[in-house]
C-alpha cells in the first residue's frame, strides 16, 4: 500500500489517496498542506518540548551538595549518577519511540513519552532514598527521547522544502544545547533548603507545554491515511479493510522489523561517522556539569548557584551560532539563485558549519584548561563557553539538518541512531572519568587531552563534503527514498505505509 500526494495541491486542503489493490480510494489530509500558522504552532509545541526534556538531563547537577548530603552519598562515582542514569534512560527510549513513531505516528508518541517524563519527575521529588531516585531518573531519560528523535521526522512531514525545515532543526538544535545549561542554574539557585524544588520548577514548565501537545495535531502521512480508512464507514471501505488483513500480518512482522532500523542504519558510514563526531562533543559537554564544579568551586571557591551562572557563556555561543547558520543559509540561498555549481551539491548546505563548529568546539579545551587558575580572573575562563557553545550547536546543527534530508522520512530512526551511540558512552564514561581525569591530570592537562581528540575528529565533516555523494549513493535507505520519489507521478511523493 502507497500514499500517494497529488501533484499540484498545495494548499491546506491538499489530500493524500490511499490506494490499494481494491478500486477504493480514501483521503485525508496531509501536514505539508497546513497552513503557516498551524505549522508554526507544531515546531512552537515540539521545540518547547524539546526544551522541557533537555533541561531536565542537567537539573540535579546544579544541586549536587544538597542531594548527595540528603541521600547521604559520599563516593566521588556515585555523584555524577543523577545525570549518567538519565542518559542511560535516552539509550533505549529512542530505540523505541523513532520506529513507533513511523508506524503509529508522532503524536502518540510524544503523548507517551512525555507523560512518562511528567510523571517521574513527580517521582523524583518523592524519591524516599537513593537508589529509588536513580531509578525514577532513567524512567524520566527514557521519556525524555522522543523529541530529539521524533522531531525531525516531523519537520520532515510538515515543511518538504528544505530551507524552512533547516531552520525548525536550528531551533530544535538551540534548546537541544540550551536547556541543560537552564538546569543547572534553576537547580542551584532553587534548591538551596529543600532539593525537591528543582523538580516543582521542572513540573511548572511541563504544565505549560501540555495543553499545546493535546491539541497538536497529527503530521504523520501513513498515520493520517490510515485513520481515513477506519473512519470510512461506507460498504467498499468495509471490503478495503478485509482486504488488508493478509497484509496486516505483514505489517505487524515489519513493525517489529522496524524496532531494530536504528541499529541497523548505524551500519551506514554517513551515519555512523556523524554519530562518532557527535558522541565525542557531546560527552565533553555533559562531562562539564561535573567539571564546571570542580573548576570554579574549587579554583575560584564560588557557591553552586553563582558555578552554575559559568554556564552563561556557553548559552551566548549557541545563539551567536544560530546567526553564523541563518548568514550562511541565505548566502547558500543566493548561491542557489545564482546557479553556482558548488551550491548545488547537498553537502554545501549544511556541511560547512560542521567545519568551522569542530575547530571552535576543540580550541575552548585548551582556553578553559590553559586558563582556570587563581592567578586569572574567573571571567577568562567563564569565556572559553562562547567557543564551546558556537562550536557543539554548528556541529549538531549542521549534522542533524544533513541527516534528516538525507534519510528524509527515515530521519527519525537516523537520529535515534545518533542518540543511542552517544549515551551510550556518556552514561558509561560520566561516572568514570569526571573526578579521576581533573583529579590526576589537573584542569590544563585534562582539557589539553580532551581538545587534542576533538582535533583528531574535525575531518569528519570535511571527508562528508569530499565522498557524501558517494556514501548516499550506496546507502541502501537513500536510495530507497530516491526510487520512492521516481515512482511518484509528476512532483508528488510517495510515503510507504
């Protein structure tokens, strides 16, 4: 069974047909046809999702003396726990919602997933001892994967032209980078008398943000198609459903085929070589929550709520980057107007920004650990975040955007891929490098080692801009996606169910 979209319609009424070997035709309506107002409604509702989940991944880090003295925890590897058990929690949570949400739809998905955030965060603040907490903090990572995974796929259903999709994903990518630099400082300046507060505050932001997800709508083509056919209720759409129980059968082995798409998409040099660039930043940037307050607690001897403000610059860098991305979008674009030949390939979209990001990212190692020392003014340090952060959000700007229009509505699966490598590692090398590498090395030796492998991986985007025409030519989801968009008559596309 195909969707197929008809060429020409591109208003909020365009329809999708749901043909089948029966001669029976049923229509609904498609995300890319809404109108601008909604789709703006749908990126405010997921990006501030986004936010909510992302803050809570960094929110006990801000907090740590008051919730080690109430659990009574001592040991230097149990303190990281709170934030490396959510990220084990983000290893199987994209595993699952990514192929759920391209068979049942996102909506559902994001329903779940953030109920299941919503109310362990509750639980988190009831935590009656340690272990308990740590528990109640991997069910809240698990729920808190679907938007980093779910949501370029549904950019992808909602914007089919590259340029406005590119700037749902920067956004995405903003509070992706931002909202675990919020956490800390809600939880060290809230949390101060009783640590339960860092959760009410995290609770307050989710009520807001859910009365927008229960009336976002569905985007999910299939979906939609979908419950146009077991809505029809005239008598050929009663045969169409008999019809399909020989392929529901098929559909179900191919569901449960689907779960392990994230694992098997790994396999493709495109994605894995993204994954490897990114895993390595993105542990260096969560090793920083307990690295800052090693740093400036004990080198500059500052309380945790004043620590947590040191996160300010990085947050300053990720929005100087999103300017660095919108200036090169429109010169991209006008590149494009002007028929240059090397604005035409796909890798000159996005890629360069990955090239600048990686050089940026490595030189605040060597700034923060060549700097943090009681002879320097804590602001020269506290400044080495603004390269820290134009670095990580090109990079995952860059990358993420060259992802999703590669794998198109595979997007979500390619980004779960991603998740799922990356915490991986952090949740393994958070507890077990964060104290010892400061401890033994110092701050400069162990920022220099850090910032010396970031520099052995920034050729990565730039090998992508050499050999990324040749890598999708024989990536095997690509092209798929290419003989899909063949097949479909005239400018249509067509979405398997």
């Amino acid at each position: 069974m195909v969707i197929k979209i008809e060429p020409g319609n591109i208003s909020k009424s365009l329809n999708v047909n749901v043909v089948t070997e029966a001669p029976i035709i049923v229509t609904a309506k498609v995300a890319a046809g809404l109108s601008t107002r909604q789709k703006l409604f749908i990126c405010t509702t997921v990006i501030l999702l986004n936010f909510n989940v992302t803050l809570g991944s960094s929110l006990p880090s801000g907090a740590g003396p008051i919730l080690n003295t109430h659990f009574g925890v001592t040991s230097e590897f149990q303190k990281p726990l709170p934030v490396a058990v959510f990220l084990v929690g983000y290893i199987f949570g994209p595993i699952i919602f990514a192929p759920l949400s391209e068979s049942w739809g996102r909506r559902p998905v994001f329903l779940v997933s953030f109920a299941i955030y919503t109310a362990f965060t509750l639980g988190c603040a009831l935590a009656p001892n340690w272990p308990v907490f740590l528990f109640f903090r991997f069910m809240l990572g698990c729920g808190a994967a679907a938007p980093q995974t779910v949501s370029g796929g549904l950019f992808c259903d909602i914007y089919p032209d590259l340029r406005p999709r590119g700037m749902a994903m920067t956004m995405l990518g903003l509070t992706s980078n931002v909202g675990p630099l919020v956490g800390p400082i809600i939880s060290g300046f809230t949390s101060t008398r009783a640590w339960q507060w860092q959760f009410w505050c995290a609770l307050i932001l989710a009520a807001i943000n859910w009365p927008m997800l229960l009336i976002m709508p569905e985007t999910f083509a299939p979906a939609l198609g979908a419950r146009a056919i077991k809505n029809s209720s005239n008598e050929r759409s009663r045969r169409l459903t008999a019809c399909a129980k020989p392929v529901a059968s098929r559909s179900l082995r191919e569901w449960t085929g689907n779960l392990g798409r994230p694992v098997y998409i790994l396999s493709e040099p495109l994605v894995f070589f993204t994954d490897l660039f990114i895993l390595y930043q993105y542990v260096i940037y969560f090793l920083y929550f307990g690295a800052y307050p090693v740093i400036f607690r004990g080198t500059y001897s500052m309380s945790d709520g004043v620590s947590a403000l040191m996160f300010i610059p990085t947050g300053i860098g990720a929005i100087f980057a999103i300017f660095i991305f919108v200036a090169w979008d429109r010169f991209h674009s006008k590149s494009m107007e002007k028929e240059k030949l090397w604005a035409r390939r796909e890798e000159y979209r996005r890629l360069p920004l990955a090239c600048l990001g990686g050089p940026l990212f490595a030189l605040s190692q060597f700034w923060l650990g060549w700097t943090a020392r009681p002879s320097i003014h804590w602001v020269i340090p506290a400044l080495s975040g603004i390269p820290l952060g134009i670095g990580i959000d090109l990079t995952f700007l860059a990358l993420y955007n060259y992802l999703t229009d590669a794998y198109d509505i595979y997007s979500a699966s390619a980004l779960a891929s991603s998740v799922f490598t990356r915490n991986i590692l952090a949740a393994i090398l958070l507890p077990l490098t964060t104290y010892p590498l400061y401890d033994n090395l110092g701050t400069d030796w162990a920022c220099t080692l850090l910032g010396c492998l970031c520099l052995a991986l920034t050729p990565i985007p730039f090998a992508f801009i050499r050999w990324g025409p040749a890598m999708r030519r024989r990536s095997s989801f690509c092209q798929k996606l290419a003989r899909m968009k063949e097949d479909a008559p005239g400018d249509g596309s067509v979405i398997p169910l």
